[in-house]
C-alpha cells in the first residue's frame, strides 16, 4: 500500500478496478485548504486517459508490471505469437493489445507487459521507431513540390502511410509508431 507521496511518472496503480498508469501529476498545496494531488491516467486494458484528483495521504494501491523483451514470429487466427528471448517460451498476443500492430513483422523486436502477481498480458509495445521498406510507391508529380506535398506509400507490411515526393519503391525508411509518421530515408 502506498499513499500519493509515492505517485510519479509510469507507476501502474489499481483504480476503479482497472489498471491506470501515470502519465501526469502534479503536488497542489493551495493557501487555504487542504493539499492535493492532480493526475493524468492512462488504462491499459483500454487507454483511455482519464483525469483525477486524490486528496494529499490518500492510500493508493500499486500494482507490478514488467516489460519482457519478446521477438514477434507470426500471425495466425489465435493472435500474434511471440517468443521470449531467453527461454523460448511462446505466447499469442491479441491484436487489440498492440499499439501499432500494422508495424509489426516477423522477427521484430517487442516489449510485453506483464501484471506480475497474475501473470497475465497487458499489453505490447513496439519499438518508437521501425526501419520498414517500401514496396509500393506512387510517381512524384513534378511541380508538386512547393508545400509539404505528400504521396501514398505501402510498406513491406501491408500498412500505407504518408511519405514526402521523393520517396521511392524499395527504399528504407523510418517510421514512427506511435502516430504512424515518416521519420527520415535510412542509408
């Protein structure tokens, strides 16, 4: 049991039944009146960021999550299967738990997270950043270049995103996960 004292950044904490991970706080003593603690909530099991307050000394329940290092394998009708590094134990993730799963290819590094007293999935995150190659691209219209002009592009994975002009078919970009973007051409 810890109190808000113990509130910071990333502590997974149990909340109205669900799993609520910190992403903001911030320690409030007003001049008149009590202190109190002002955050930011992110649920794993849906992510949705909720806001709430706990009065200063409020007992709070924390819960244990690690983060194991998986290699993605494949996808088949019971989810995406993947494999822990280090004792070759596999499991299948849902799709739903990933946070980019149109990213994800074979052999991908990923991040799964365990509640550690159940043992049980939460979620899976992929790596800020991946190197995808593009398999299709449209033609640069010359004469399009006099704003940030952008084209279609579709990656080895299937997925399509917005790409600048001068990207072509089978090079090696950077992407993104987190909102999908183009970062830079890798060389």
């Amino acid at each position: 049991m810890a109190t808000t004292s113990d509130i910071k950044n990333g502590l997974v904490i149990e909340f109205n039944h669900d799993l609520f991970s910190v992403v903001e706080f911030q320690h409030v003593k007003p001049g008149k009146g009590p202190a109190f603690v002002r955050t930011k909530l992110k649920s794993i099991t849906t992510g949705k960021v909720i806001d709430n307050t706990f009065s200063a000394g409020h007992k709070i329940t924390t819960a244990r999550v690690e983060r194991r290092p998986y290699q993605f394998l494949y996808k088949d009708d019971m989810g995406y299967h993947c494999m822990d590094t280090n004792t070759y134990e596999q499991v299948a993730v849902q799709e739903n738990l990933i946070n980019a799963p149109k990213f994800l290819k074979d052999g991908q590094e990923v991040e799964i997270l365990f509640h550690a007293e159940e043992e049980k999935i939460l979620g899976c995150e992929l790596p800020q950043h991946v190197i995808m190659t593009v398999t299709q691209a449209d033609p640069g219209v010359k004469g399009n270049t006099a704003t940030n002009a952008t084209k279609n592009a579709v990656l080895e994975t299937g997925a399509t995103i917005q790409v600048p002009m001068f990207i072509d078919q089978d090079e090696v970009i950077k992407i993104n996960t987190v909102d999908g973007s183009y970062v830079e051409r890798v060389k």
